[in-house]
C-alpha cells in the first residue's frame, strides 16, 4: 500500500458533495456574524483544503479577508498527540485590533486550537474566533468549543480532504475512516 490510498482501507464518512454544501453553509454563518477587518488564519497542513473551500465560498457571501497561515504541529507521524504544540511557521500579519478566525481541520484534544486562539490573542486581535471542519467526539484535554463547526465526527480516525496519517490521503475528496 506503499504511496496509494487503497479504496477498501478507507469507508467514507462525508462524501465531496456533503462537505462542499457544509462549506457554504459555514461561509454564511461567518458572514452573519458581521466580524471586522477579518483575517483568516489557518491552521497548516491540515486545513489547507478546506481553508481554500472556506475563503473562496467567503468570496461568495461578499466576504474579502485577508489569509494568512500558522504551522503548528503536535502529532508527527503518529495517530495520537504528542501533547506539545510546537510553532513550526508564524503569522506574518499585523493582528492589533482585528478580527481573527482560525481554521482548522479537526478538534480533538483541543491542545492546538487552545494554543492557536490564545496565541493570536495575546497579539491583540480584537476577536478570535475558531472554524473547525470536524468536531471530534472524544474528551479534551483543553477546554474550547469551536465557534463555527462542520460536522460532529465520531471518535474514529479520519483522513481525507486534508486530513492525513503521516502526510498521506490528504488529497483524497472526501473524509473517510482509515480502517486496521
């Protein structure tokens, strides 16, 4: 299976065209919430397809922020979360007195959506709000609650649409459960 996402280890979850209607529909909610001087930071690697989906379907409800990006880790190659967040690549924008939403694709332990929103707040954003594609149904090892969330996902591990084992079936078009 080396280099290839066999189709029998992976059961699809959300289908392409699921998540692409849930995109626009957290598209509208973030519009509705009328934020200010908004900058989009997301949360690399993991969100950078949905990040895309998000901001070109903002474009749709009128919305023109300015994107840039943080590269945190804490998982490595492994299924499980090391516990410690590292800053691997830095927001290179000015956030005093803006308003900041945090992309993300998927809350679990809660650690690096934590350390983001409080990161990004310490900088003097005005308001820091968090987008998650997947809210992950286990215990958290950080207290937060998405502010905008996709889907409510079982506690299994998914991939696809971003979301990868060590870097892998990140370009799959949908979310799946990586099954063994």
């Amino acid at each position: 299976m080396a280099g290839s996402a066999g189709a029998d280890a992976i059961t699809p979850l959300y289908s392409a065209e699921t998540i692409a209607r849930r995109v626009e529909e957290l598209a509208r909610d973030i519009a509705a919430a009328k934020l200010s001087d908004l900058i989009i930071v997301a949360v690399l690697k993991g969100s950078f397809i949905f990040a895309a989906d998000l901001i070109r379907a903002l474009n749709r409800q009128g919305l023109h922020p300015e994107i840039d990006f943080i590269f945190l880790a804490s998982y490595g190659d492994s299924i499980t979360s090391s516990g410690e967040v590292k800053v691997l690549r830095d927001v290179e924008s000015a956030l005093q007195g803006r308003d900041v939403v945090i992309v993300d694709d998927i809350l679990d332990s809660g650690r690096t959506l934590a350390f983001a929103k409080g990161l990004l707040a310490a900088r003097g954003a005005r308001l820091v709000k968090t987008c998650v594609l997947l809210d992950k149904q286990v215990p958290r090892a950080a207290e937060i609650a998405p502010d905008f969330t996709g889907f409510r996902c079982p506690p299994c591990f998914v991939v696809g649409y971003g979301t990868d084992l060590a870097n892998r079936y990140r370009e799959l078009p949908f979310i799946g459960v990586l099954e063994g």
